[in-house]
C-alpha cells in the first residue's frame, strides 16, 4: 500500500499505552488509556502505531455520522477482555481534521491491516467497506452494523448528494445543537432511549455530510458479492431500509452472517448493546471454530 498522508485521532482500548503522541505510516497515535507510572517508564513502542503493548488478538471500530472514537468506551464491554480495540475519530469528528474521501479509505485500510476485525457503524461501516473493496489485502473479517450498499443508480446519488448538501448548509448555519435536535427528531431514531450529545466543528461535520454521503459511494452490491473477508452483517429490526438491505445481502453475499436484532431501530449498538456483542463475539468464536475444522 502506497504511504498515506491521513492523520486520525485515536482511542485506544483493551490495553494500557503510553501517554503522548508519535508519528508513523501517516497515522497520528495518542494514547487513550492513563498507564500507571512503571507502565509509562519500562512500556516499549514497537510497529507502526497504534502501538501495541499486549498480546491480544486487535481489532478496529468506526463510528457513525456526528459520533467520535470515544463512544467505543460504552458499550465494546466484555469484547475487550479478548481484543485490543481502536476506534478513530474520523475525518471533521472530535480530534481530526478534515481529509478528502481517497485519503480517508487510504488511512483507514492502514489501520486495519494485521487486525484480526475491523467494525463499523452507519457512516463508518459504509466507509469499512469502501476503503476494503479499494484495499482488500488489509482486511480480515467484517463487521457492519446498518451499513448501506449503496444506490444502484447515479440518478439515486445523486438526488442524495443534493439532500446531504441542503442537510449540511443547515448544520452550518444553525449550528451542532440546534442541527442535531432536528437529525435525532427523525423517524429513524425513534427507538433510542434520548439523542445522544453530540458535540464538533459544524463547518467540519458539515463537511464530512458532503464529503462521505451515500451518494459520493459507489454501488458496493458488486464487490460484496465477490467479496472474500468474512463479513457479520447487522440490522435493527425496526430500521425498514436496513432490513431490506440485509434481506438482500442474505440473498446474494455468501460470505457473509446475517442478523436482524429484535426490537431495535438502526442504532444497534446504543439501544442494546449487550446484543450488539453477543452477536459480534459468536461470529468471532465462529471464526476460530471454522479455522479449526479447515
């Protein structure tokens, strides 16, 4: 892979790490997790960061749309006494800075490559599966929570990227407060417990609206069905679009697992997510039960 300018802020969890920031293989790394001071003076970095100073299997997880790295903390829960996670801000969210989409995948496939998943939600399992279908040697296994494949046609994105421009000209001029009142007033939210806090730059998430729309994606359904990497692929059931996507790639994607989770809208991982792991830990057992047999 060709060396990537694309600078993400990162959270680390699962392990301890040192204090600090360090530059490699155009990833920015700061540490997460506060070491205790024998960690902080005898920890050795070592690799390409986000470095690693445990022998856990690592995986990786992308937020969705006005999110950042951080919300990994609440609810990743018993994955992390198995893997080391990162989970990025991306691009125009929390602590990085804007970048354009070929730079993002670019990045985004440099910090997968050697991690045994990589994970996304919404916006970022779209942003998973490009930057996979564009680097497909840096990704093992998948995993998608409410990922759209895509529209079949230009008309489609581009009535799409039409709405996403009048959706960001609105987050610009109202600012994140006011914008995200009227985004979570959607029917698609209406199974969350509250909305969530959101906070950010409205010119940088206005930005990352435009820059990582559905309508700038390429119709996926192609690649996915050549795809290799195993892939884990998950839908509320109360998300109507969604199902119907999951429907389809049931139908058409042999490699991937399909499940629709009860009683949940197109934030799986918030509304519960004590179902968000079980169903990302039996895949993963899966993974090692079908290594085994082969």
């Amino acid at each position: 892979m060709s060396d990537s300018t694309a600078s993400f802020y990162l959270h680390q969890f699962g392990t301890s790490a040192i204090k600090g920031s360090k530059k490699g293989s155009g990833l920015e790394f700061r540490a997460f997790s506060n070491p205790s001071p024998e960690q902080d003076k005898s920890a050795k970095l070592q690799g390409p960061p986000p470095f690693s100073l445990s022998e856990k299997p690592r995986g990786l997880w992308l937020h969705g749309f006005l999110g950042d790295g951080a919300e990994g903390e609440s609810f990743l829960g018993p994955l992390l006494d198995e893997y080391e996670i990162v989970c990025p801000d991306l691009p125009g969210h929390g602590k990085t800075d804007p970048m354009p989409l070929s730079e993002t995948l670019a990045g985004i496939a440099e910090l997968a490559e050697g991690r045994d998943f990589a994970a996304g939600y919404s916006m970022g399992g779209r942003l998973l599966m490009m930057a996979a279908s564009r680097h497909p040697h840096a990704f093992r296994h998948l995993i998608l929570e409410s990922a759209s494949p895509g529209y079949a046609s230009e008309a489609e994105r581009a009535e799409r990227r039409r709405m996403d421009a009048q959706r960001a000209e609105r987050l610009r001029n109202e600012g994140v407060e006011a914008f995200c009142k009227w985004w979570y007033a959607q029917p698609m939210w209406r199974t969350l417990p509250a909305p969530p806090l959101r906070h950010g730059n409205a010119a940088h998430l206005a930005g990352a609206l435009e820059t990582f729309s559905t309508g700038q994606q390429p119709d996926l359904r192609p690649w996915l069905m050549r795809c290799t990497s195993r892939i884990l692929w998950l839908a509320g059931e109360r998300d109507t679009r969604y199902v119907e996507e999951a429907r389809w790639v049931a139908r058409h994607v042999g490699a991937a697992r399909v499940r629709l989770v009860p009683g949940c809208g197109h934030n799986i991982h918030a509304e519960a997510p004590e179902r968000w792991q079980g169903a990302v830990q039996q895949f993963l057992k899966q993974r090692h039960t079908e290594q085994q047999e082969q």
